[in-house]
C-alpha cells in the first residue's frame, strides 16, 4: 500500500495561533454520515518538545486520506529541560491543558483506530514517565513514549508523496524541539511503495530548536552566535558516520532535501510573503537554494521584534526560529543541494498512513465501492 497522500479539507490552527476553539464537524464527501465519519476514522496525535498536534482522518480513495479534524497548540513542553533535566510544572500543565482539548474531540469522533506518541521532552526527562501518567490520570489518554528511530521512519512515512519524480536519493529531517530527526533514503534501485523502507542510514541530534535557543540564547542573535550554533550542530552531524551511501548520488543531480519541521515551513511562508500562515501554500513547496540563503540572512537582519510582528513567526516562535535556521544550516553544509522541498505534514501524517494500512482501510472501502 502507498504512503497516503493527505487530502485537507478541516483547516488546521496556524502554528502561530492558539483559537483553542474545536474545529466544526465537517460532513464527508458522497454523503458520508457523521455517525459513519466517526466509525471509518482515525486519529494521531504527536506531543512534542514545543508543540502538542492532533489530526483525525479518514480514508478516501487507495492511498489516500482527508483530514476531518485537527488541533495545534505550542505548549513548550520542554522548556529548561536543558538545564534542569526535568519537566517543569508550569510546561506540563500547559501540555495537559491541551491535551485535555484533544481528548474532548477524540471523545467526540470516536476514531477506528488511533496512536498517541511523545517524542524527545518526555524520553529525556527524569520526571517524562511520571508527566505521562499523570496524563492518563487527567485526561484518560495513554501516551506512547516512542525511540528516536520510530521517530525518523514515521517522518519518512509521513512525507513520501513529497519525493520528486526521477529522484534517487533523499535525505529527510525533522528539526524538533528537543531533537531532530534525520533520515538518508535511498532510491535509486527498485522503489517499492512504501519509502521508509528505502531508510539506508539515520542519526539522531540531540539538540532542537528549544535547547539550543536555550544553550545560546534565541531573544538576541548576532551573526556571530548564529555561526556558533550552526558549528556546534555541525560537530555533532560530524560524528554521524553514513558511511558515504549517498554520496554518489548527492553529487549528481536526481538528490534533493525534504524538511518538516516549523522552521522550514516558516521560512517557507516569510519568503512567500504570507500575510497569514497558509498551509496549503506551503506543503510541498520548492526552495532553491539561493531562496533559502536569502531568507535566512533576512531573518538575521531583523531584531526580535522584527522577527515577532511577521505573521509567519509570531511571538511563539520569535526567539526559537534562528535556531532552527542554525542546524537547517549544518545539515546542508553536510548535504549540499540545489533544492530544499518543505513538507507541512510528519509524524502524525506517518502514522495515519500506517495504521490505514495496517487496518486495510483501504481495501475496505475499495470493496465497498468508496473512495473511487
């Protein structure tokens, strides 16, 4: 089965904006029920260092799948877990606060099937196993605390359809909040339907747009500090041996970079010009190289406030941004490459496509003559 292509029809909260309001109940296409919308979904929900997402879906046509529902709130779970190596309780309770808005709405679409993950805030935490019980205990939701490979191959997972046509080579990451993710798929044999399966090589830094912001600080960046930062994330990316698997194909043509992450979908929208984050502009969007160069001396010319009042970045992401462009920067001084594609979608997207396939969802609605 095909990595799903996702179909929104539910627009999901810009990540700079926090309604807290649940989203309508959208009626389905062909007549579907909203009694039956809630028996064929399924649901993913992803907490991660900065940022609690959920996305409810349901299967369309082979290999494919529309959003019904969704939910994103920056929580900022992990910060000062760099520097105390503990969860504060301030940063739980506003994890918990939203978590409770996203156990209302799985009450209410009852999905099929769904998965629950937290990723690096909560693997590195002394306190992480105890905040995910007193999760359960709050809001009746059972968190899975997944390892940083499950982490790569769900991003994978999540972004295959953003794979050019005639590519051979493909390096994937996924710049968090405490971590990032990086995965070296390799294309250039046989491509079976499923590109996870392609992985050759991953690493895992242990360092997100949160912690380094923190490490070097993220209010006021000079040129010098973002230099900085950009070399310590290039000693880490230094130590990762790939034993060379794509080098060939880098060096050529048919190789490109795939980023999923709020720092390459805000890049995105600033070098757009957006007025107001739009997702459905930015997924899958192309930047040339010269495109990103430009918009991250840019983001370097503006203060903080400059930063803040873009529409793109916003108060919650003002002093973390910079980061991220930092270890955007180190990965592409390991990888150059002419082009960069930025994917609005991940975890959450990797994982209902799995389950759907598990499921056979699909197949399902194949012989009940859906989704045709």
């Amino acid at each position: 089965m095909r990595d799903a292509v996702v179909e929104p029809t539910t627009k999901e909260t810009p990540p700079q904006v926090d309604t807290g309001k649940p989203a309508r109940l959208q009626a389905g296409r062909r007549g579907e029920s909203e009694q039956d919308g809630q028996r064929t979904s399924y649901a993913a929900l992803d907490l991660g260092t900065n940022n609690c997402r959920l996305l409810v879906a349901v299967p369309t046509r082979p290999g494919h799948f529309r959003v019904v529902d969704a939910f994103s709130r920056i929580v900022r779970l992990g910060e000062g877990l760099s520097r105390e190596g503990r969860l504060s309780e301030a940063a739980m309770d506003r994890a918990v606060s939203a978590l409770a808005i996203c156990a209302e709405k799985l009450g209410h679409r009852k999905p099929r099937r769904m998965r629950l993950i937290a990723t690096e805030a909560c693997r590195s935490a002394q306190n992480g196993e105890a905040f995910i019980e007193r999760v359960k205990h709050e809001t009746g939701l059972t968190l899975e605390i997944i390892d940083r490979q499950t982490e790569a191959r769900l991003a994978v997972a999540g972004c295959s359809t953003l794979v050019d046509r005639g590519t051979e080579g493909v390096v994937l990451f996924d710049i968090g909040g405490g971590s990032s993710e990086i995965a070296l798929v390799d294309i250039s044999r046989h491509r079976t339907p499923r590109l996870a399966d392609h992985i050759v090589a991953w690493t895992s830094l242990p360092v997100g747009v949160v912690s380094l912001a923190e490490r070097f600080g993220g209010h006021h960046v000079t040129r010098e500090s973002f230099s900085a930062m950009v070399d310590a994330v290039s000693d880490m990316l230094d130590r990762f041996d790939d034993g060379g698997r794509l080098s060939k194909i880098a060096a050529g043509g048919r190789f490109h970079l795939i980023g999923t992450s709020g720092t390459v979908t805000t890049l995105a929208g600033v070098h757009l010009g957006l007025a107001r984050y739009d997702r459905r502009q930015v997924d899958g969007l192309w930047m040339e190289r010269d495109n990103v160069d430009r918009m991250i001396d840019t983001l370097l010319s503006w203060d903080f406030e400059q930063r803040k009042a873009n529409p793109c970045i916003g108060a919650d992401r003002a002093d973390l941004v910079l980061a991220g462009c930092a270890i955007l920067e180190a990965i592409r001084r390991r990888w150059p490459s002419e082009r960069l594609r930025v994917a609005d979608r991940g975890l959450r997207e990797g994982m209902l496509n799995e389950m759907m396939a598990a499921d056979g969802a699909w197949r399902r609605r194949r012989q009940t003559g859906r989704g045709k």
